[in-house]
C-alpha cells in the first residue's frame, strides 16, 4: 500500500487540480513542486534574514569595537535602565 495523503478542504483540492491543469502535470507533481517551493523559498527568506542579522551585527561591532567582547544581556544593560528605558 502506498503513503496516502488526505485533503479534505474543497478549496485545497480545486487550487491542487487547478494548478495541475495548468502545468500539465499529476497532483501529486503539482504538490510536491508547490511544498518544495515553498521551503525553498523559506530557507531562502532565513538565509536573508541571517545575513542581515550578522551585516547588523559587523556594523555594530565596527562602530563600537567593545560590544564585540559582550554578551546580549550586557549589551542590552548597557542600552537600557532597570525600568526599560534608554539609559
């Protein structure tokens, strides 16, 4: 027997064929391109992030050489006070 997957939302089922239709391929090909599109795309949108992130990052530590020697808290104790506001 093989793997089944059951979709039992009407509107997922005609959004499947649809796409199937018009691609000229199986449901089942038309699933899999659609779910392995979609994570490649959320590893993509992850990877941007990331990058973004450490460029932040890099340009923090280029602007202030000390924060390279901190932890998140100290740095965040260094930026707030007790209350939560810009110190």
């Amino acid at each position: 027997m093989g793997v089944q997957l059951n979709i039992k939302d009407p509107e997922t089922v005609r959004l499947a064929r649809e796409l199937a239709d018009k691609t000229g391929r199986s449901i089942t090909e038309t699933i899999r391109g659609a779910l392995e599109q979609a994570i490649a795309e959320r590893e993509a949108d992850v990877k941007r992030r990331s990058a973004a992130v450490r460029a932040l990052v890099a340009e923090a530590h280029r602007r202030d050489p000390t924060l390279k020697h901190q932890n998140l808290k100290e740095v965040m104790d260094s930026i707030y006070d007790e209350d939560g506001l810009p110190a």
